[in-house]
C-alpha cells in the first residue's frame, strides 16, 4: 500500500454547494479540506457537519481554542431609560430637594452618549484563521482508503484504454 500523500490536517470551510456529511449524510454546505502549509493543491475534501466539529469521538481541534472576548455591560440610552439614584425614604424629614426626573437639569448625558459611541473591538486575526481539525484514526483510515481506491480505479481505467479494442465485424 502506498503512502498518504495527505497528513491528517483538515480545515473547516464553507463551500457554495451542499452536500451529503461523510458521517451521518445530511445536506451541509460545511466542507473539511486537507492541505499542506505551503502547497495550495488539496488532496482531499469531504463535507461534514458543523456540530461533528464539536464531538470529541469524530475528531479534534488543533487550534488552541480561543475565548470570544468578554462583552462590556450594555449600555443604554440615558433617554429611553434613565437611571435615577434612590431617594432616602425618610417621611419625617424634608431636605427641600427635588427628587431627580429624566428631564431633570442635574442628569448629566454626556458620559452615556461617549460610552454609546464606543464598539467593543474583535480580534479579527483570530476569525480570519479557519479551524483545524485531526480526524479520528478510524475516520482518517477510512479516507485513506477511499484514496487509495480512487489511485487503483485509476490506473485500473489507464490500463484497460491501453488494451486494443474488441473488433466488431467478421474477420
């Protein structure tokens, strides 16, 4: 048996058309794709489903995994729902303050709007690299056979259109 020319290094992509999962045969447009670093020929591709990514028994992530970065507390529009400090409920005592109200003067919206304004960054490094994945050794010997047997229906095509055609008049 020849050797894989494919290491077992996959990474998952999106492709344009569905097709059948290689494991439980639902239509998903997901593809995993073999390729070397360096070399931009695949050599072998199959479609897989995007939940199989997560199960340990199909197979792993060679990626390190990554955390999403934690999102800052939601900030609303000091308009829409204001927050107003508590007034002490003392019935007995009058201070003649005014208690706070959304149109109130004293409600400072500037530092609301600045922090409204401002986006939580993504690191896009960290989406832009697609995931790569080891499949099982089971799942990876049944790939390469499936590629082995396409070599040997090769070769076994190559040979038989190198054989004379059969005559089909009379001698």
């Amino acid at each position: 048996m020849a050797p894989v020319p494919f290491a077992n290094d996959y990474r998952l992509r999106t492709a344009v058309f569905d097709g059948a999962c290689f494991i439980c045969h639902k239509f998903t447009p997901v593809v995993l794709i073999s390729s070397a670093e360096g070399t931009a020929q695949t050599k072998d591709w199959f479609h897989f489903c995007p939940h199989h990514a997560q199960d340990a028994a199909i197979c792993r992530c060679l990626n390190s995994p990554t955390t999403p970065p934690s999102q800052p507390p939601k900030i609303t529009d000091s308009k829409a729902s204001p927050t107003l400090p508590k007034a002490p409920n003392n019935p007995g005592k009058d201070s003649g303050e005014q208690p706070l109200t959304p149109n109130s003067p004293s409600t400072t919206d500037a530092p609301a709007e600045k922090a409204a304004t401002t986006s939580p960054q993504s690191t896009p490094a960290a989406s832009a690299q697609p995931r790569r994945y080891a499949l099982h050794r089971s799942l990876f010997y049944l790939r390469e056979s499936q590629y082995q047997q396409k070599i040997e229906q090769r070769k076994l095509h190559e040979l038989t259109r190198a054989f004379p055609a059969t005559p089909t008049s009379r001698p």
